[in-house]
C-alpha cells in the first residue's frame, strides 16, 4: 500500500454524523423521523489525548452519538502527553493516555481523577524492506540494540542470526521515533527498559525518551506514514495502525524465547497475569508465557470524580458504559485486545465514584 495514513486528529463531528443518520431513517417507508435536538438540549463532549487507541475510540463516539442526537463527542487525538495536559488544566471533560497518570499528575487534578482502562493493546515493529520475502524475526537483543544505535545494518549478526535462510540487505536502519509525548513511547521504552540494562540506563523509559538514534514523527500516523515511505526504516506504532494500514511487522522475543508476533490471543496471553490493583493501574513490561506477546498495555481514559453539569456527567456515563459493553465488539477487528469480563466489572464499580453536581 503506499496511500498515506488518514488524519484521525480531525474532530469527529458527530453532530452531524447523527443528523444525517436521523435524515437517512425519514427516508424509509413508514420510519418516523427522530426529533432533532435544540441547541440547548444540545450536550457536547470534549476529550483529547492518547493517538494510541483513537480509532477504536472514534469508532465508539460515531456509533453512539449517531442514536443520540442531543449528545455530540469531540476527541482530538494529540497525544498522551497533550491528553493529561488538557486534562490537568481542565481544558477537555475527559482525557485519554497510554502512559496512565502519575501519583503526582494525579493530585494537580482539583476535586480528583479516575483512571478508566477502556482497552488495550500491542506495540509493534514495523518495517520497510520490499526486497525482503519471507517474515522477520527480531531477538531482544536485536531489537534493543537497534533502539540503542548500536545495530545499524539489516545484514547485522543479530538479526541475520535468528533469520537463517532469510536474504538481508546491506542496508542501513533508518529508525523511526514519536516527535511528541506520547504514551505509546512510555511503553515501547519501559519495555525496552525491562528487558535492557543498558536502555533502561540511558535513555530510560519516559513519553519523551532522548532518543540516541532515529528521526522523529509525530504520533502513530506521522510514524505510519514515514515508515510506508522510507525504505529500510523501522519503528514502533499500535498494533491497529499497522493492520490496517497493511504495514509488516515482525515477530518478537518474548521473556521465554520464543518469537510470537501481535494477535489477539498473544495480546490476551500477556494480560493473563496483569491483576488489575484498585486504582486500576498495571504495567505489563516484560509478560510471562510461552504465547505471551512482549509488548502490550492497558490504555486509560481520564475522567474527573466530579462534575457540575449534570447532562454532562450523565452523557459521559452513558457514552463509558457503551464503550465498555456494546463497545468492545469493536476491539478486535481494528486491532485491539477486548476486555476481560472481570476488567469491565471494575471499570463500572469505578464509574460510581464519578459524582456529578459537585
């Protein structure tokens, strides 16, 4: 494929996604038309963050605003970093981070945040080599020392050496990185930073790694788009962006050596073990299991414990229960990892501690 990546940080619109759809059903034999809502019965939702999980999102906020036609949802899709900006400074009515919140993030929200893990997902390798026929496999310590600067070269011992067989160019790495804080960033880097002593020395893991190799794009799309075009590149991105978006990836070493590339059974074998705590944070750095894929996270939206607008709170309870129910038939088939039954059990009893009219 060599289209370029959509924009998915363009507003939603979903207004006018569900007037039209109410003008479609006015169109059908003996279909009444819906009510079009004033513009005072009019809710309108603002979210911001995480790139990570926007087209899963984005499809959950055109699905239920279009049957909801007094509720519309806006989510710019900016970056985990910008996300809790947004939300710390109350500029958004939720947020959204794959790098979750800090304790201290947490206690600059006034009145108190909760951390909601509406889904997850893997990280993967992308790459660019056309040339190349048959899959790939990266070591640990292949794949960590092309992140360190240290492995340069496709043809390099420590990819050639796990590929027998498998015709590698002479050509240089060119390394693709995030340009903005980004939460798919932190858990590439706190992977890396598990399984690498001398990564997690320097740079370490963070949203914003000082990277020592590599040119920079900004979120998963910027980095899409710049590994579809860069023959010889190489760099992470969602699991989702890389599917559809036709982009290879390879297949990685996990904690007991086997090379397991990104699904949704590997993605649910990593979770297996990761026992959501109260506050409903869990790192899954470096997952146990011969099936596990290595690189996988939980990604949170960010929803304030109180709410003085009543309709507000109400919608956004609505629009959380949705993505968490009826919503999750929609993970897999864009790349995402549905959600344990226990999991959801939590995120409901969390929603009971968002209040509203206070």
């Amino acid at each position: 494929m060599t289209k370029s990546s959509p924009k998915l940080t363009t507003a939603l619109g979903l207004g006018l996604v569900a007037a039209l759809a109410c003008s479609d059903a006015s169109k059908a034999p003996g279909a009444p038309a819906a009510p079009a809502a004033s513009s005072g019965d009019l809710v309108r939702l603002q979210g911001a963050g995480a790139s990570f999980p926007a087209p899963l999102y984005q499809k959950w906020f055109k699905a239920f605003t279009a049957s909801k036609s007094n509720i519309q949802v806006d989510y710019q899709s900016v970056g985990s970093g910008s996300g809790v900006k947004s939300f710390i400074d109350k500029t958004v009515d939720f947020g959204a981070s794959d790098a979750a919140m800090t304790p201290e993030e947490i206690a600059r929200v006034e009145g108190g945040a909760q951390l909601l893990p509406m889904t997850a997902g893997a990280v993967v390798l992308a790459y660019n080599l056309p040339e190349l026929k048959g899959g790939l496999k990266l070591s640990r310590k292949a794949y960590a020392g092309i992140f360190l600067g240290e492995v340069k070269k496709w043809n390099d011992p420590a990819i050639s050496s796990v590929n027998p067989g498998v015709n590698l160019p002479d050509l240089p790495i060119n390394v693709v990185e995030r340009a903005d804080a980004s939460g798919t960033s932190f858990v590439f880097t706190r992977h890396l930073s598990a399984i690498s002593e001398a990564f997690a020395k320097n740079p370490g893991f963070g949203t914003m790694p000082n990277w020592p190799v590599g040119t920079r794009s900004k979120g998963n799309e910027g980095v899409t788009a710049a590994l579809k075009t860069t023959p010889g590149s190489i760099g992470y991105v969602e699991y989702g962006y890389a599917k559809s978006q036709g982009l290879t990836t390879a297949a990685l070493e996990n904690k007991t050596g086997a090379y397991v590339e990104a699904s949704t059974a590997s993605g649910q074998a990593a979770l297996a073990n990761a026992v959501l705590p109260e506050n409903l944070i869990v790192w899954a750095s470096d997952p146990d299991g011969k099936d596990s894929y290595p690189i996988v996270t939980y990604t949170w939206m960010l929803v304030y414990k109180s709410y003085s607008d009543r309709k507000k709170h109400d919608a956004l309870m609505e629009l959380l229960t949705y993505g968490v129910t009826d919503g999750q038939k929609d993970a897999e088939p864009l790349g995402y990892i549905p959600l344990p039954a226990s999991t959801v059990d939590k995120i409901k009893a969390a929603l009971q501690n968002v209040k509203s009219g206070v």
